[in-house]
C-alpha cells in the first residue's frame, strides 16, 4: 500500500457518498421527500456509512493490493409512488448515481492535470487513481443485475411476465454479482473501459511515474 492509499480512500467515500445523493436528489426533484425526510441529502459521511460497503470492503481491496477498488455507501430510500411514472422515474434516479460518478472521474482527472506542478506527486497520483475508480463505479452499477442500477434502466423497458421474472431475482441480486466478480466477468467488462479512460483522461504520467 503505497502513500496515495490512504487519500483514495477517503476520496473514493467522497464519491460513493455523491452517488448516494445524486440518486435522491433527483428523486426529490421527481417528487419523492423520502431521502430528504431522512436526512439523506447531506455531505455528511455518518448518515450515508455502510460498514462493510463504505469502510470494509475497500480497505482490505486496498491492503491486498487488489487491482479493482469497489465501494458503496447506504442506498438512499426512494419510493416510486410519488411519481408521476414510477418506472420513468426510477430509471432517472438510477442514471443519477453512474452519472455523478462519471462526471466526477473527469473531474478528479481535472484535478490531477491543474495541480500536477503543484503538490507531491502522491496527491496527484490518488486523484488520478479516484478518477479510475469512479469508471469503474460507473461500470459496476450500470451492470444489469438488480439492486444494481443498471437493472432500473433495463426495467423501465420490460414489461408484463418478462418484467416480473426479471424483479423476482432481486433477492439472489447480490449473490448473481459476488459470482459474476469471482468469474471475471466484471474485470473483462472494466478493464477496457478502464484502459479507454486512462488514455482519453491522460492519466498515465500520474500512474506510472516512478
């Protein structure tokens, strides 16, 4: 682990902490009070703390020196009833979170670029590799796979008995994932979204600067 760990960390919370509000401010905007009511629209870290999810899981990613760094924070509640078109407006709050968590790669990357002569290289090498680890986000959530937000999209376009069918995996979701990592399915997905992003972003000089 070397001395930019620690700071991924904390930034890769920060983002996962975004995404969790991306996803209930939009739904507020759509009509739904819930995560606002429980005061779930807010920055700080405390309400948003998943214990393995938030601080577990990307610690010992970290310490193992493992090459995907996954993390998340407690799902904001959302409750469809209040809008107008439930399953419409689902699939916008789900786009919420990957697309908060691409915006903040570019803007992480942004940030490696303008402070690239000013401070330690570890700043802003931790910068450039939270940038990594937003795509990665982006890529693991829009995975089809339901509670995964990606599923809230494919969703909104089913309908009837395939529909149904579709939602009644949800309960076994998480397991369908775990598996889906451990086959490295995940890993042949993001490595070239991963690959695409270090060379549109230019953050190679970041990463590999000895």
């Amino acid at each position: 682990m070397d001395g930019s760990a620690p700071l991924v960390i904390v930034l890769v919370f920060f983002s996962v902490i975004c995404h969790e509000i991306a996803h209930g401010y939009t739904a507020y905007r759509l009509g739904d009070p819930t995560a606002y009511r429980m005061g779930r629209l807010t920055f700080n870290p405390l309400p948003h703390i998943d214990i393995f999810g938030t601080i577990i899981l990307p610690i010992l990613l970290t310490v193992i020196g493992s090459s995907v760094l996954l993390a998340w924070a407690k799902p904001v509640p959302v409750d469809p009833r209040y809008f107008r078109r439930p399953r419409t407006g689902m699939m916008w709050v789900s786009i919420a979170g990957p697309g908060t968590n691409l915006v903040l790669a570019a803007v992480f990357a942004g940030a490696a670029h303008l402070l690239f002569s000013i401070v330690p290289g570890f700043v802003t090498k931790a910068l450039a590799s939270t940038a990594l680890v937003n795509v990665i986000l982006t890529v693991f959530n829009l995975f089809p796979v339901p509670p995964l937000d990606g599923s809230r999209i494919v969703a909104k376009f089913l309908r009837g008995r395939a529909l149904l069918r579709y939602l009644s995996i949800e309960p076994y979701g998480m397991f369908i994932v775990f598996g889906l990592l451990y086959l490295g399915v995940f890993s042949r997905v993001a490595y070239p979204a991963l690959d695409l992003a270090v060379r549109l972003l230019d953050l190679g000089r970041f990463l590999f600067a000895v």
